[in-house]
C-alpha cells in the first residue's frame, strides 16, 4: 500500500463515507500477504522505507518466483526482481508479456504504472569490461527506482587516462557507484577526484589472488580516499538501491 492509497483512505474516512473499523481493518490486513505458504509479500514495504520489495530470486525454485511475481502484478506496482535465471523468466512471460529480462544483469523487471525520473543523475562506473554483469543489476535496478543515470565502463586503473575523459560526468552526478574487481583501485581513484558520496562495488572478477572479490572489498574498505562507502561483493542491485535513496534526497 502507498502513500496516496493511505491518504485517499483516510480523505473517505474523513468525509464519512467509510467507516473507521472498515479503514482499519484494511490498513491491517495489507500489512502483508501470504503466497503459497513459502512466502510473506511485505506490502507495507513503500510505506515505511520509500520503495516497494524487491525479490531476491536465488537459491529460490522457478516455481516459487513465479508465484511471487505473478502474486505481486495484481498490486498494479511495479516489480524488480534480482538474480533471476533465463527459466524463471520463461515462466511468467506468458502470463506477463510486458515482464523484461536483462540476462546479463540477470534482473527481471515489469513496469505496471509509470516511473518519474530524477533531474540529477547517478553515475556508474566501470573499471573493466568483465565488471559488466554488476553494472547491469545496478543500471536495472536504479531505473526501476526512478533514476537517470550515466554509465561509465571500462575506466579502470590499468589505463588512468581513460578516467580523466568522463571527469566532467561524473562530477556532474549527485552519486557516483564505482564497480571494480581485480585489486579494487577504481574506488579509491574516484574517491579522491569527486565531491559527492562514492559507493564501491567489489566484483569477484580476477584471478586466484582476487579470492572471489575478497581482495576488491578490502582495498575498497581499505581506502584512504574519504566520501568512499562499500557493499557486498557483487551487490550491484544494494549499491544502485543505497545510490537511489541519495540521489532523492
């Protein structure tokens, strides 16, 4: 349940024409809904924080996503859901032909009602072309959330110079998300050039060293570079979320 939906609620309790135990009960009962029994759809979720439940689709079944997804469309809101396989989307298309699979950010999105963009932007950017499934989730996700955004790839440390061409966009954006694998250099780089919150993103892209984006994180929670926050190895969905919220400000 959103915002306005309280309000013309609460406009109708107001203007006698429901009752209050009836108001009441269906604020209650929305609180959450129960699909299946194998999951609680947290209603409320817009309400309280700004943005409504995102579905986190790994290590779930096909079947339990698309019940999920399909359970969620009736709302009429839009729906984002990460780390979803090629057959979990082939399971709700039918039954959803407005629903888009970007398979290289492996992120599903369905856009029922209309998404206003910023003025300001958010800027992602990337050391290595490797590093491009992350800004996929991350590009998905901030434009379900509302966001312009410039992306910025293949800027990483191994060539500086490539970075000093895009200065100018990257000044520009209100939040700058940097994704880099590898030693995780980017961060700090951009940290130390930009007045605006940084956000890094560890990709688990590099060799036997890299343990898995192990090594990326370090450096990034390492930085000396001040402004420079991080999240998860991969996380490009967590840092384009964190991102979103600022750029709203």
């Amino acid at each position: 349940m959103t915002k306005n939906e309280i309000e013309r609620l609460l406009e109708e309790v107001k203007a006698g024409k429901i009752p209050i135990d009836d108001a009441r009960k269906v604020i209650s009962s929305v609180s959450f809904q129960d699909v299946g029994g194998y999951a609680k759809i947290d209603t409320h979720r817009e309400l309280r924080v700004g943005y409504p439940e995102c579905i986190y689709c790994e290590s779930k079944s096909v079947e339990q996503v698309a019940g999920i997804i399909i359970h969620m469309n009736k709302s009429g809101e839009n729906i984002l859901a990460t780390r979803a396989s090629v057959e979990m989307f082939d399971a709700i298309k039918d039954e959803l032909p407005h629903a888009r699979f970007n398979e290289s950010g492996r992120v599903i999105s369905v856009v029922n009602k209309k998404i206003c963009e910023t003025e300001s932007y958010i800027a992602i950017v990337s050391a290595g072309t490797s590093d491009y499934k992350v800004i996929e989730e991350a590009r998905e996700t901030a434009i379900m959330l509302g966001n312009k955004i410039k992306i910025i790839t293949d800027v990483g440390v191994a060539g500086i110079h490539r970075l000093f061409g895009s200065l100018d966009d990257i000044r520009g954006a209100k939040v700058v998300v940097v994704v880099a694998g590898m030693e995780g250099a980017l961060a700090s780089v951009v940290g130390g050039l930009v007045d605006k919150p940084v956000i890094a993103v560890p990709t688990s892209v590099g060799y036997g060293a890299n343990f898995g984006g192990v090594s990326a994180l370090l450096s990034m929670l390492n930085s000396c570079a001040s402004g420079v926050s991080v999240v998860n190895i991969d996380n490009g969905f967590g840092a384009a979320y964190t991102a979103s919220m600022i750029n709203h400000l």
